[in-house]
C-alpha cells in the first residue's frame, strides 16, 4: 500500500514539474524571440544587414559566447536555436536555467548607447539605443503577471 501512495505521488510531483518545465520554456522563448523580433534590420538599411540578429544564441545551462556569420533579415539562425530550448527538459531538475546572448562587438551600442559621432567621427548622424532586450522585457513580462 505504502509502495502505490509513494508511487502516485511522485506521479503527481513528476507530471507538476513536466508543466513547470513547459511553462518556463514558453515565457523564455517568448522574450527570446521578442529581443530577435525587435532587433534593428531591414532589407534597405545601409548598415543593418542582418549580422545581429542572426547572432542570438540561446543555450540551456550554460553560455555561448561564440559569433555565426549567418546574415538575413528574418533573424532565422537565432530563431532555430531559440525553438530548440523548447525541446529540453532544462526546469525537470535544481537549478536549471536558459540564456541568451549577443556576441558581436558592437552588442552594447545596440543595447544601451547607440551611434554617436563623437564616439566615431565617421558615424553621419546619432542614432539612440534600439534596447532589444529591454523592450521584450516590456513586453512579454506583463501578459505572465499574475
């Protein structure tokens, strides 16, 4: 008896922590995708040719620190490795966690400081931070506030 009480139990706990898993990835993949969706390129523009946004590398319990040479417009090599995350079962155990990240050099001008010219003379006009992350936490986090 005890034996079937123990069983349904971590039934019970195993099938919580499946939905939490799920629940976890979607949140993350929905702020990842937001960032990539948000990141500046379009098929006109002189400079954004599709280098950042492709450059979104999305990992379970661990960093990428590495760069893909992929261009396009769409952001298609960062969208793959987001929907990826969404295969794993990173929450089923302790401390399991998912990041995100932007390699290429000019990351925090994109981020935070945008183009100035008196940060380079050879920059025409100033151009602010497009805050990628910043606006996809803007949002994605108010439609999972409870």
């Amino acid at each position: 008896m005890g034996l079937g009480f123990a069983a349904s139990i971590r039934a019970k706990a195993d099938k919580q922590l499946e939905q939490v898993n799920t629940k976890i990835n979607d949140i993350a993949s929905d702020l990842f995708t937001t960032a990539v969706k948000l990141s500046p390129t379009k098929p006109m523009a002189k400079y954004a040719k599709g280098e950042f946004i492709n450059n979104w590398m999305a990992m379970s319990n661990g960093v990428d620190s590495g760069t893909r040479s992929t261009r396009s417009y769409d952001g298609m090599a960062s969208l793959t490795s987001i929907a990826a995350l969404k295969t794993k079962s990173t929450f089923l155990r302790r401390d399991g966690f998912v990041t995100l990240t932007n390699n290429v050099h000019y990351a925090g001008l994109v981020e935070y400081e945008g183009w100035k010219p008196e940060r380079n003379p050879r920059w025409s006009g100033r151009i602010g931070p497009y805050a990628p992350v910043r606006n996809a936490f803007i949002r994605v986090v108010p439609k999972y506030k409870k």
